[in-house]
C-alpha cells in the first residue's frame, strides 16, 4: 500500500509502472489523498491497482486531527490507518507499505523471502 497527492504523482506513477515493470505479483492500495489521483489512475490496470478515496477511508479521529496538520504531516499521520485498513480489508498475508518516490528494478519478492529466511515476521 502507499499514499499520495497529486503533487507527488509523477512519482508514484513512476513508482507503480516500476513494479508492474518487474513481473511481481502485487496488488497496490493507493490512498488518493486529494481526490486527484483516483481520477488520473483510473485507467491503470484495475486487477492490481486498487485506488481508495479519501472520503472512504477517513474516520472521524482522522478528520479531527486533520485540520491541525500540514497536508505532508497528515500523509504521515495516515500511514498506519492505511496499513490498517488494508489488512482488516484484505487479510492479505503480507502487507507491506512503499513510499511512493520508490522504484523497483527487480521483483521485491526477494525481500519478502530474506525476511523469512532470517526468522522476522512478515507483515
């Protein structure tokens, strides 16, 4: 899963078509943080790449704490809710937050299988 607006699309896109690049199997959770970037993805594989609005997910405690935020601060704030939200939705049985300036050369999956080679819990 990962975040952003669309001041920092150019990069998230870069960052999404570098993962599809890899042949990785992967289904991305990005959460739209300014209603911009849902519509400019739209046409992205939708099998994959799963767009959440920020009306969807916001809860009344995030929005409480949002007007005392920078709109960085709170895509900071928002980080754990969306890896939350993303495992009470999905139950996937990894779930792994990128930031979104992130480009992939190879499938990260090699990360994944270093992390339970060394014992660590997967999550």
């Amino acid at each position: 899963c990962t975040l952003f607006d669309s001041r920092y699309l150019a990069k998230g896109l870069a960052m999404l078509r570098s993962l599809a690049a890899t042949g990785a199997d992967y289904r991305l959770h990005i959460l739209d943080m300014d209603g911009r970037v849902g519509r400019i993805l739209k046409g992205e594989d939708p099998e994959r790449v799963n767009v959440i609005s920020l009306e969807e997910f916001e809860d009344d405690e995030l929005r409480r704490v949002k007007a005392g935020r920078t709109p960085v601060e709170y895509c900071w704030t928002c980080t754990s809710s969306l890896i939350h939200a993303c495992l009470r939705r999905e139950s996937p049985e990894i779930c792994v937050y990128v930031d979104a300036d992130l480009f992939f050369y190879r499938d990260p999956a090699v990360l994944v299988e270093e992390m339970r080679a060394a014992g660590k819990r997967v999550m």
